[in-house]
C-alpha cells in the first residue's frame, strides 16, 4: 500500500467515524480540590494533589493564615503562585467571598432577633461591602491574573423571602462588574447556595437567561441546594445550561457511602461526559467534625474510583 493509499483510508475511517466517538470524557485531568480543605498548610494541600496526582487545585484561603487569596499583596500571591508553578500545579478556580452578604435594600428571610443598635451596626458593615463591590472585584481579578486563573467565584446577596423579586438587582449588578472580569480576561461564576438569592439549578437557569454575557457562567454545587428541596439527580441538573457550566463542586457529604446527604454522583458525571463537559469538578471537604483532612482522602478516592469507571 502506497503512503497515499494510506492517507486515503484513514481519512474515510474518520469520515465513517460517529462525531460522537470524539466527544471528550472526564477523567483524572478534570479533577481539582480547594488547598484549604484538603490540607492545613499549603504545603500539606500540595502533597494531598500530587498524592492523587491532581493537575489542578481550586483556591480560597490560604490555609495556615485564613486570608483569602483573592485580597493578598502582590508579593504574596506572587510566592504562592511560584510555589504551585514549582510543583506543576495550576489553578482552575478562585473561591471568593464576593458579594455573599444582605444587599442594601434587601431583607433576609432567616433573621436573628437584633436590637435597634445592632440592626444599625449590621446595616452599615453591608453598606460598607456594598460601597466596595467594584473595588473588591477588581482586587480579585488582579488576585486571578497572578494566580494564573480565569474563573472567580461571586454570590448573589442573602437570601430573602422571595428570591425572584431580586433578579432585577442581581442583573444590574452583575452588569456592572462584568466590564472588570472582561477587562482582566476572567469570568464572574455565580454559585448556587442556600443562603443566597440563587440557590436552586432552577433558579440558576433562570439568572442566566437574564444575563447572556459570556463573561458570565455558573459554578454548580448540587449539594448546596439539598436544604431548599432541589432534587440534584436527575431533577436539578436536567434543568442547567449546560453551556454555561464553567466549573462545579464535589462535597464529602456527596460522596461518602455512609452519608444521608450522598449524591448520586456517578450518574451526573456520566450525564456531564455525555452532554461534553470539558471543565473542572473540585472537592469542597466541607466537614466540621474534625475529620475534614481524613474525610478529603475518602472522598478523593471515591472520586477518582468513579472517574475511572467513566
């Protein structure tokens, strides 16, 4: 057979080849985990990574000083950018606090009884973030820039009674910050949470309808949204975009066998790999016991079990 008879048959082989055949799969490559929680040191959460010979790890604390990344000096982020270049690790995901507080104007549903002086108190410490919005978001994209990553996580106000009636607010917002997240090259991921106006894989379908910039995704953590009734699996995620997916979250109470809170994890990664996931799934330990290190080791091992099995 001649060098182009060669070239011609595999060139109808993949002509004959389903263009399902090339979908992508989620394997270990697509696993990452939050430092803080998988270690009490950065140095312990980078062992922990090459142990399962991770690729990438999520940031959010640093976990020796409790301070979070996204509000460190330049000379601090610069050290532990280098330390985890030295070590070939990379960062798929900046975990901030941003915006997770009760928005000027906003009541939360689930309130502390408060006296009139500490209602005041409490009223002017969220002014104060909410002056800062803007400010914080450009630290935090200058945080992502050194960092090496691209995705910074943000919330969308506590709670309150009717969460819809904050949609309009969420928007504006947002539209606001976008031009800082477009002009540092990075994307704003909101996350469902409980304690936030966007909680549910439903209410998150329907933030994203209103805010089509492309500089705008979802970090979707299915367990967050067990105490608002969300069914995640097949319910929650039937109804995501799946293209506007950018990262999503693992948590032990997901994983673990004995846990009352498990997730049927194995059928959602098999629905992501199927619809064409191409992004990262990072563990969030989440476990207040005192086992959190131990509980980090379980779950990345049944983590990594089913990524297997893909």
């Amino acid at each position: 057979m001649t060098r182009r008879e060669l070239l011609a048959g595999a060139a109808g082989v993949l002509a004959a080849t389903p263009l399902s055949a090339f979908k992508s799969r989620i394997t270990k490559a697509n696993i990452s985990a939050i430092t803080d929680e998988i270690g009490k040191t950065q140095a312990e959460a980078i062992e922990f990574a090459h142990q399962y010979g991770l690729q990438w790890v999520e940031l959010r604390n640093v976990p020796e000083t409790k301070k979070e990344f996204a509000f460190l000096t330049e000379p601090e982020l610069k050290r532990w950018a280098a330390e985890l270049a030295s070590n070939k690790l990379r960062v798929s995901f900046l975990n901030t606090g941003l915006l997770k507080f009760t928005w000027p104007g906003t009541e939360p549903a689930r309130m502390r009884k408060e006296t009139d002086e500490q209602r005041a108190t409490r009223l002017a410490a969220e002014q104060k973030r909410w002056d800062k919005r803007r400010e914080d978001v450009t630290s935090a994209v200058n945080a992502a820039n050194i960092l090496g990553v691209d995705k910074i996580r943000v919330f969308t106000g506590t709670r309150v009674a009717n969460p819809e009636t904050t949609y309009k607010l969420i928007v504006q917002t947002m539209e606001e910050l976008t031009p800082i997240a477009e002009k540092g090259k990075v994307k704003l991921l909101i996350e469902n949470e409980n304690s936030q106006n966007i909680g549910t894989s439903a209410e998150t379908r329907d933030i994203m309808a209103m805010l089509p910039s492309k500089h705008i995704g979802f970090n979707w953590d299915p367990q967050n949204a067990l105490p608002l009734k969300e069914v995640p699996w097949p319910d929650g995620y039937s109804v995501l975009p799946k293209n506007r997916m950018l990262n999503a979250q693992f948590k032990a109470k997901g994983l673990l066998d004995d846990s009352p809170e498990k997730i049927n994890w194995k059928a959602i990664l098999e629905a992501m790999q199927k619809d064409g996931y191409t992004g990262h799934i990072g563990l969030e330990t989440h476990i207040f016991d005192g086992t959190l290190i131990e509980k980090a080791h379980i779950s990345m091992k049944n983590i990594m079990h089913m990524v297997g099995e893909l």
